[in-house]
C-alpha cells in the first residue's frame, strides 16, 4: 500500500516512519511512504503557504494555490482516496482502520496548519475528512503518522507472531471490547503477584479469565 502524505514540515516523518515495525514493512516492499512539502508548489516569490482569513479574525489559512498544485501532482502517483486530517471530519476507529486496509491500494493524507485549510481544496480535491480525536492539535502531521501506522500494521507480512493482532484491544476476535490485562516474569514483582489462573496451565480456565477481563 502506498502513503503520499503533504505537509509543510516533512521532516517531522523522518524519525518515525523510519524506525521499528514501519521501516520494515518499507524494506519488505508492502508498504511505501513518500512525503511532499507543499512548500515547494508555491509560486510566490515568499514562497508563502499562508494568508489571512476573509471575514477577519485571529490566525491564518493555508491558501489554496500550492495545496491544489501539490495534490495534482500526487494525485497522479497514488489512485487512493485524498483525506485530510481535521477535528472537523469523523472520527478514526478500529473498524474504519481496517476498512482503509482492505479497501485501498494508496491513501493521500493531506496535513493542515493555523486555522486550517481554504475551504475550497476540502469542496474540489478532498474526498474524505478524517479525525483521530475530539481535541486540538497544531497540525496534521500526528493524524498522519497515526493513520499509516494503525493501518500498516494491518496489512498482511507487517507484524510478525511477537505483535500479532489477532487478539486486541478492538479487533473483531474481542467483540471490539478492550483487551485483558497482561503478565510477563517474574512471577512476584515487589510482591505483586501474577493472578494464579495464568499460572495454571489451565487453558480453558485461562480463556474464560481473559473473557471475563473484557471491558
Ligand atoms: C486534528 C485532529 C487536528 C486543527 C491541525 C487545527 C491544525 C489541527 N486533525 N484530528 N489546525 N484532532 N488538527 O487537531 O485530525
């Protein structure tokens, strides 16, 4: 699956997207990532990703020209759905996380800044508004990441058995609920005890604890 992600701060994905389960995935070939600076389709002599709201205000907008340039020219590269990440849109879930999964070869993640986007990009070139909570942010880059990551990890060959996501918090295996607790060694930590079920080998008994942790 391919993710071409527009930002005004591409720098910020260098360190993530290249670490740990997501740098593998890009290695084995399933996933590609590639980032674009919106900043490089202005046209002005500023080279200015901003402007004034009409109707007055506090902040700024990120002006349509270089936005629109910039999703024209990926547009090209990826057949995905363009979504931009805005408190405005619906809100990520596990299900819609595995919907993009199975649904979609790309994905176009467009990251907003200041007040947002001119509302003219969202009416012509977005096809989805997308939010990963009800709280504020200073851009869409977190959203971004948040949404490759959640989606990548999906995707068959990402993880191997040590992350598996057969059964977790949300997945369809556990009724969407939020997954048991877990216990590694040692046994006794500070005199916190392991509960003795897990101890037991029992693994029917184990079964029915962990379903009974279920919330
Ligand atoms: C979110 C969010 C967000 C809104 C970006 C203010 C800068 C900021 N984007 N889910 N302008 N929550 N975006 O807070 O997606």
């Amino acid at each position: 699956m391919r993710f071409d992600i527009l930002t005004i701060f591409p720098n910020i994905f260098d360190s993530y997207i290249n670490t740990s389960i997501l740098k593998r995935a890009q290695e084995k070939k399933i996933i590609k990532i590639v980032t674009h600076d919106i900043r490089k389709f202005t046209k002005d002599k500023h080279n200015k990703v901003d402007d004034l709201p009409f109707g007055g205000g506090a902040g700024m907008v990120m002006t349509p020209q270089p936005l629109y340039d910039c999703i024209k020219h990926v547009k090209k590269l990826n057949k995905g759905p363009v979504i931009y990440l805005s408190p405005r849109g619906k809100t990520l879930s596990q299900s819609k996380v595995e919907q993009y999964s199975k649904k979609h070869k790309g994905m176009i993640l467009l990251c907003g800044h200041y007040e947002g986007i001119d509302q003219r990009i969202i009416d012509s070139l977005v096809d989805e508004e997308l939010s990963i909570g009800k709280y504020v942010l200073t851009g869409g880059e977190l959203p971004a990441i948040t949404v490759v990551d959640a989606v990548a990890r999906l995707l068959p060959g990402v993880l191997g058995r040590a992350e598996s996501h057969e059964e977790e918090s949300f997945s369809k295996s556990l009724n969407r609920k939020k997954e048991y607790p877990h216990y590694t060694r040692p046994a006794d930590f500070l005199g916190m005890k392991v509960p003795d079920v897990l101890m037991s080998g029992h693994h029917k008994e184990i079964a029915k604890w962990r379903k009974s942790k279920l919330s």
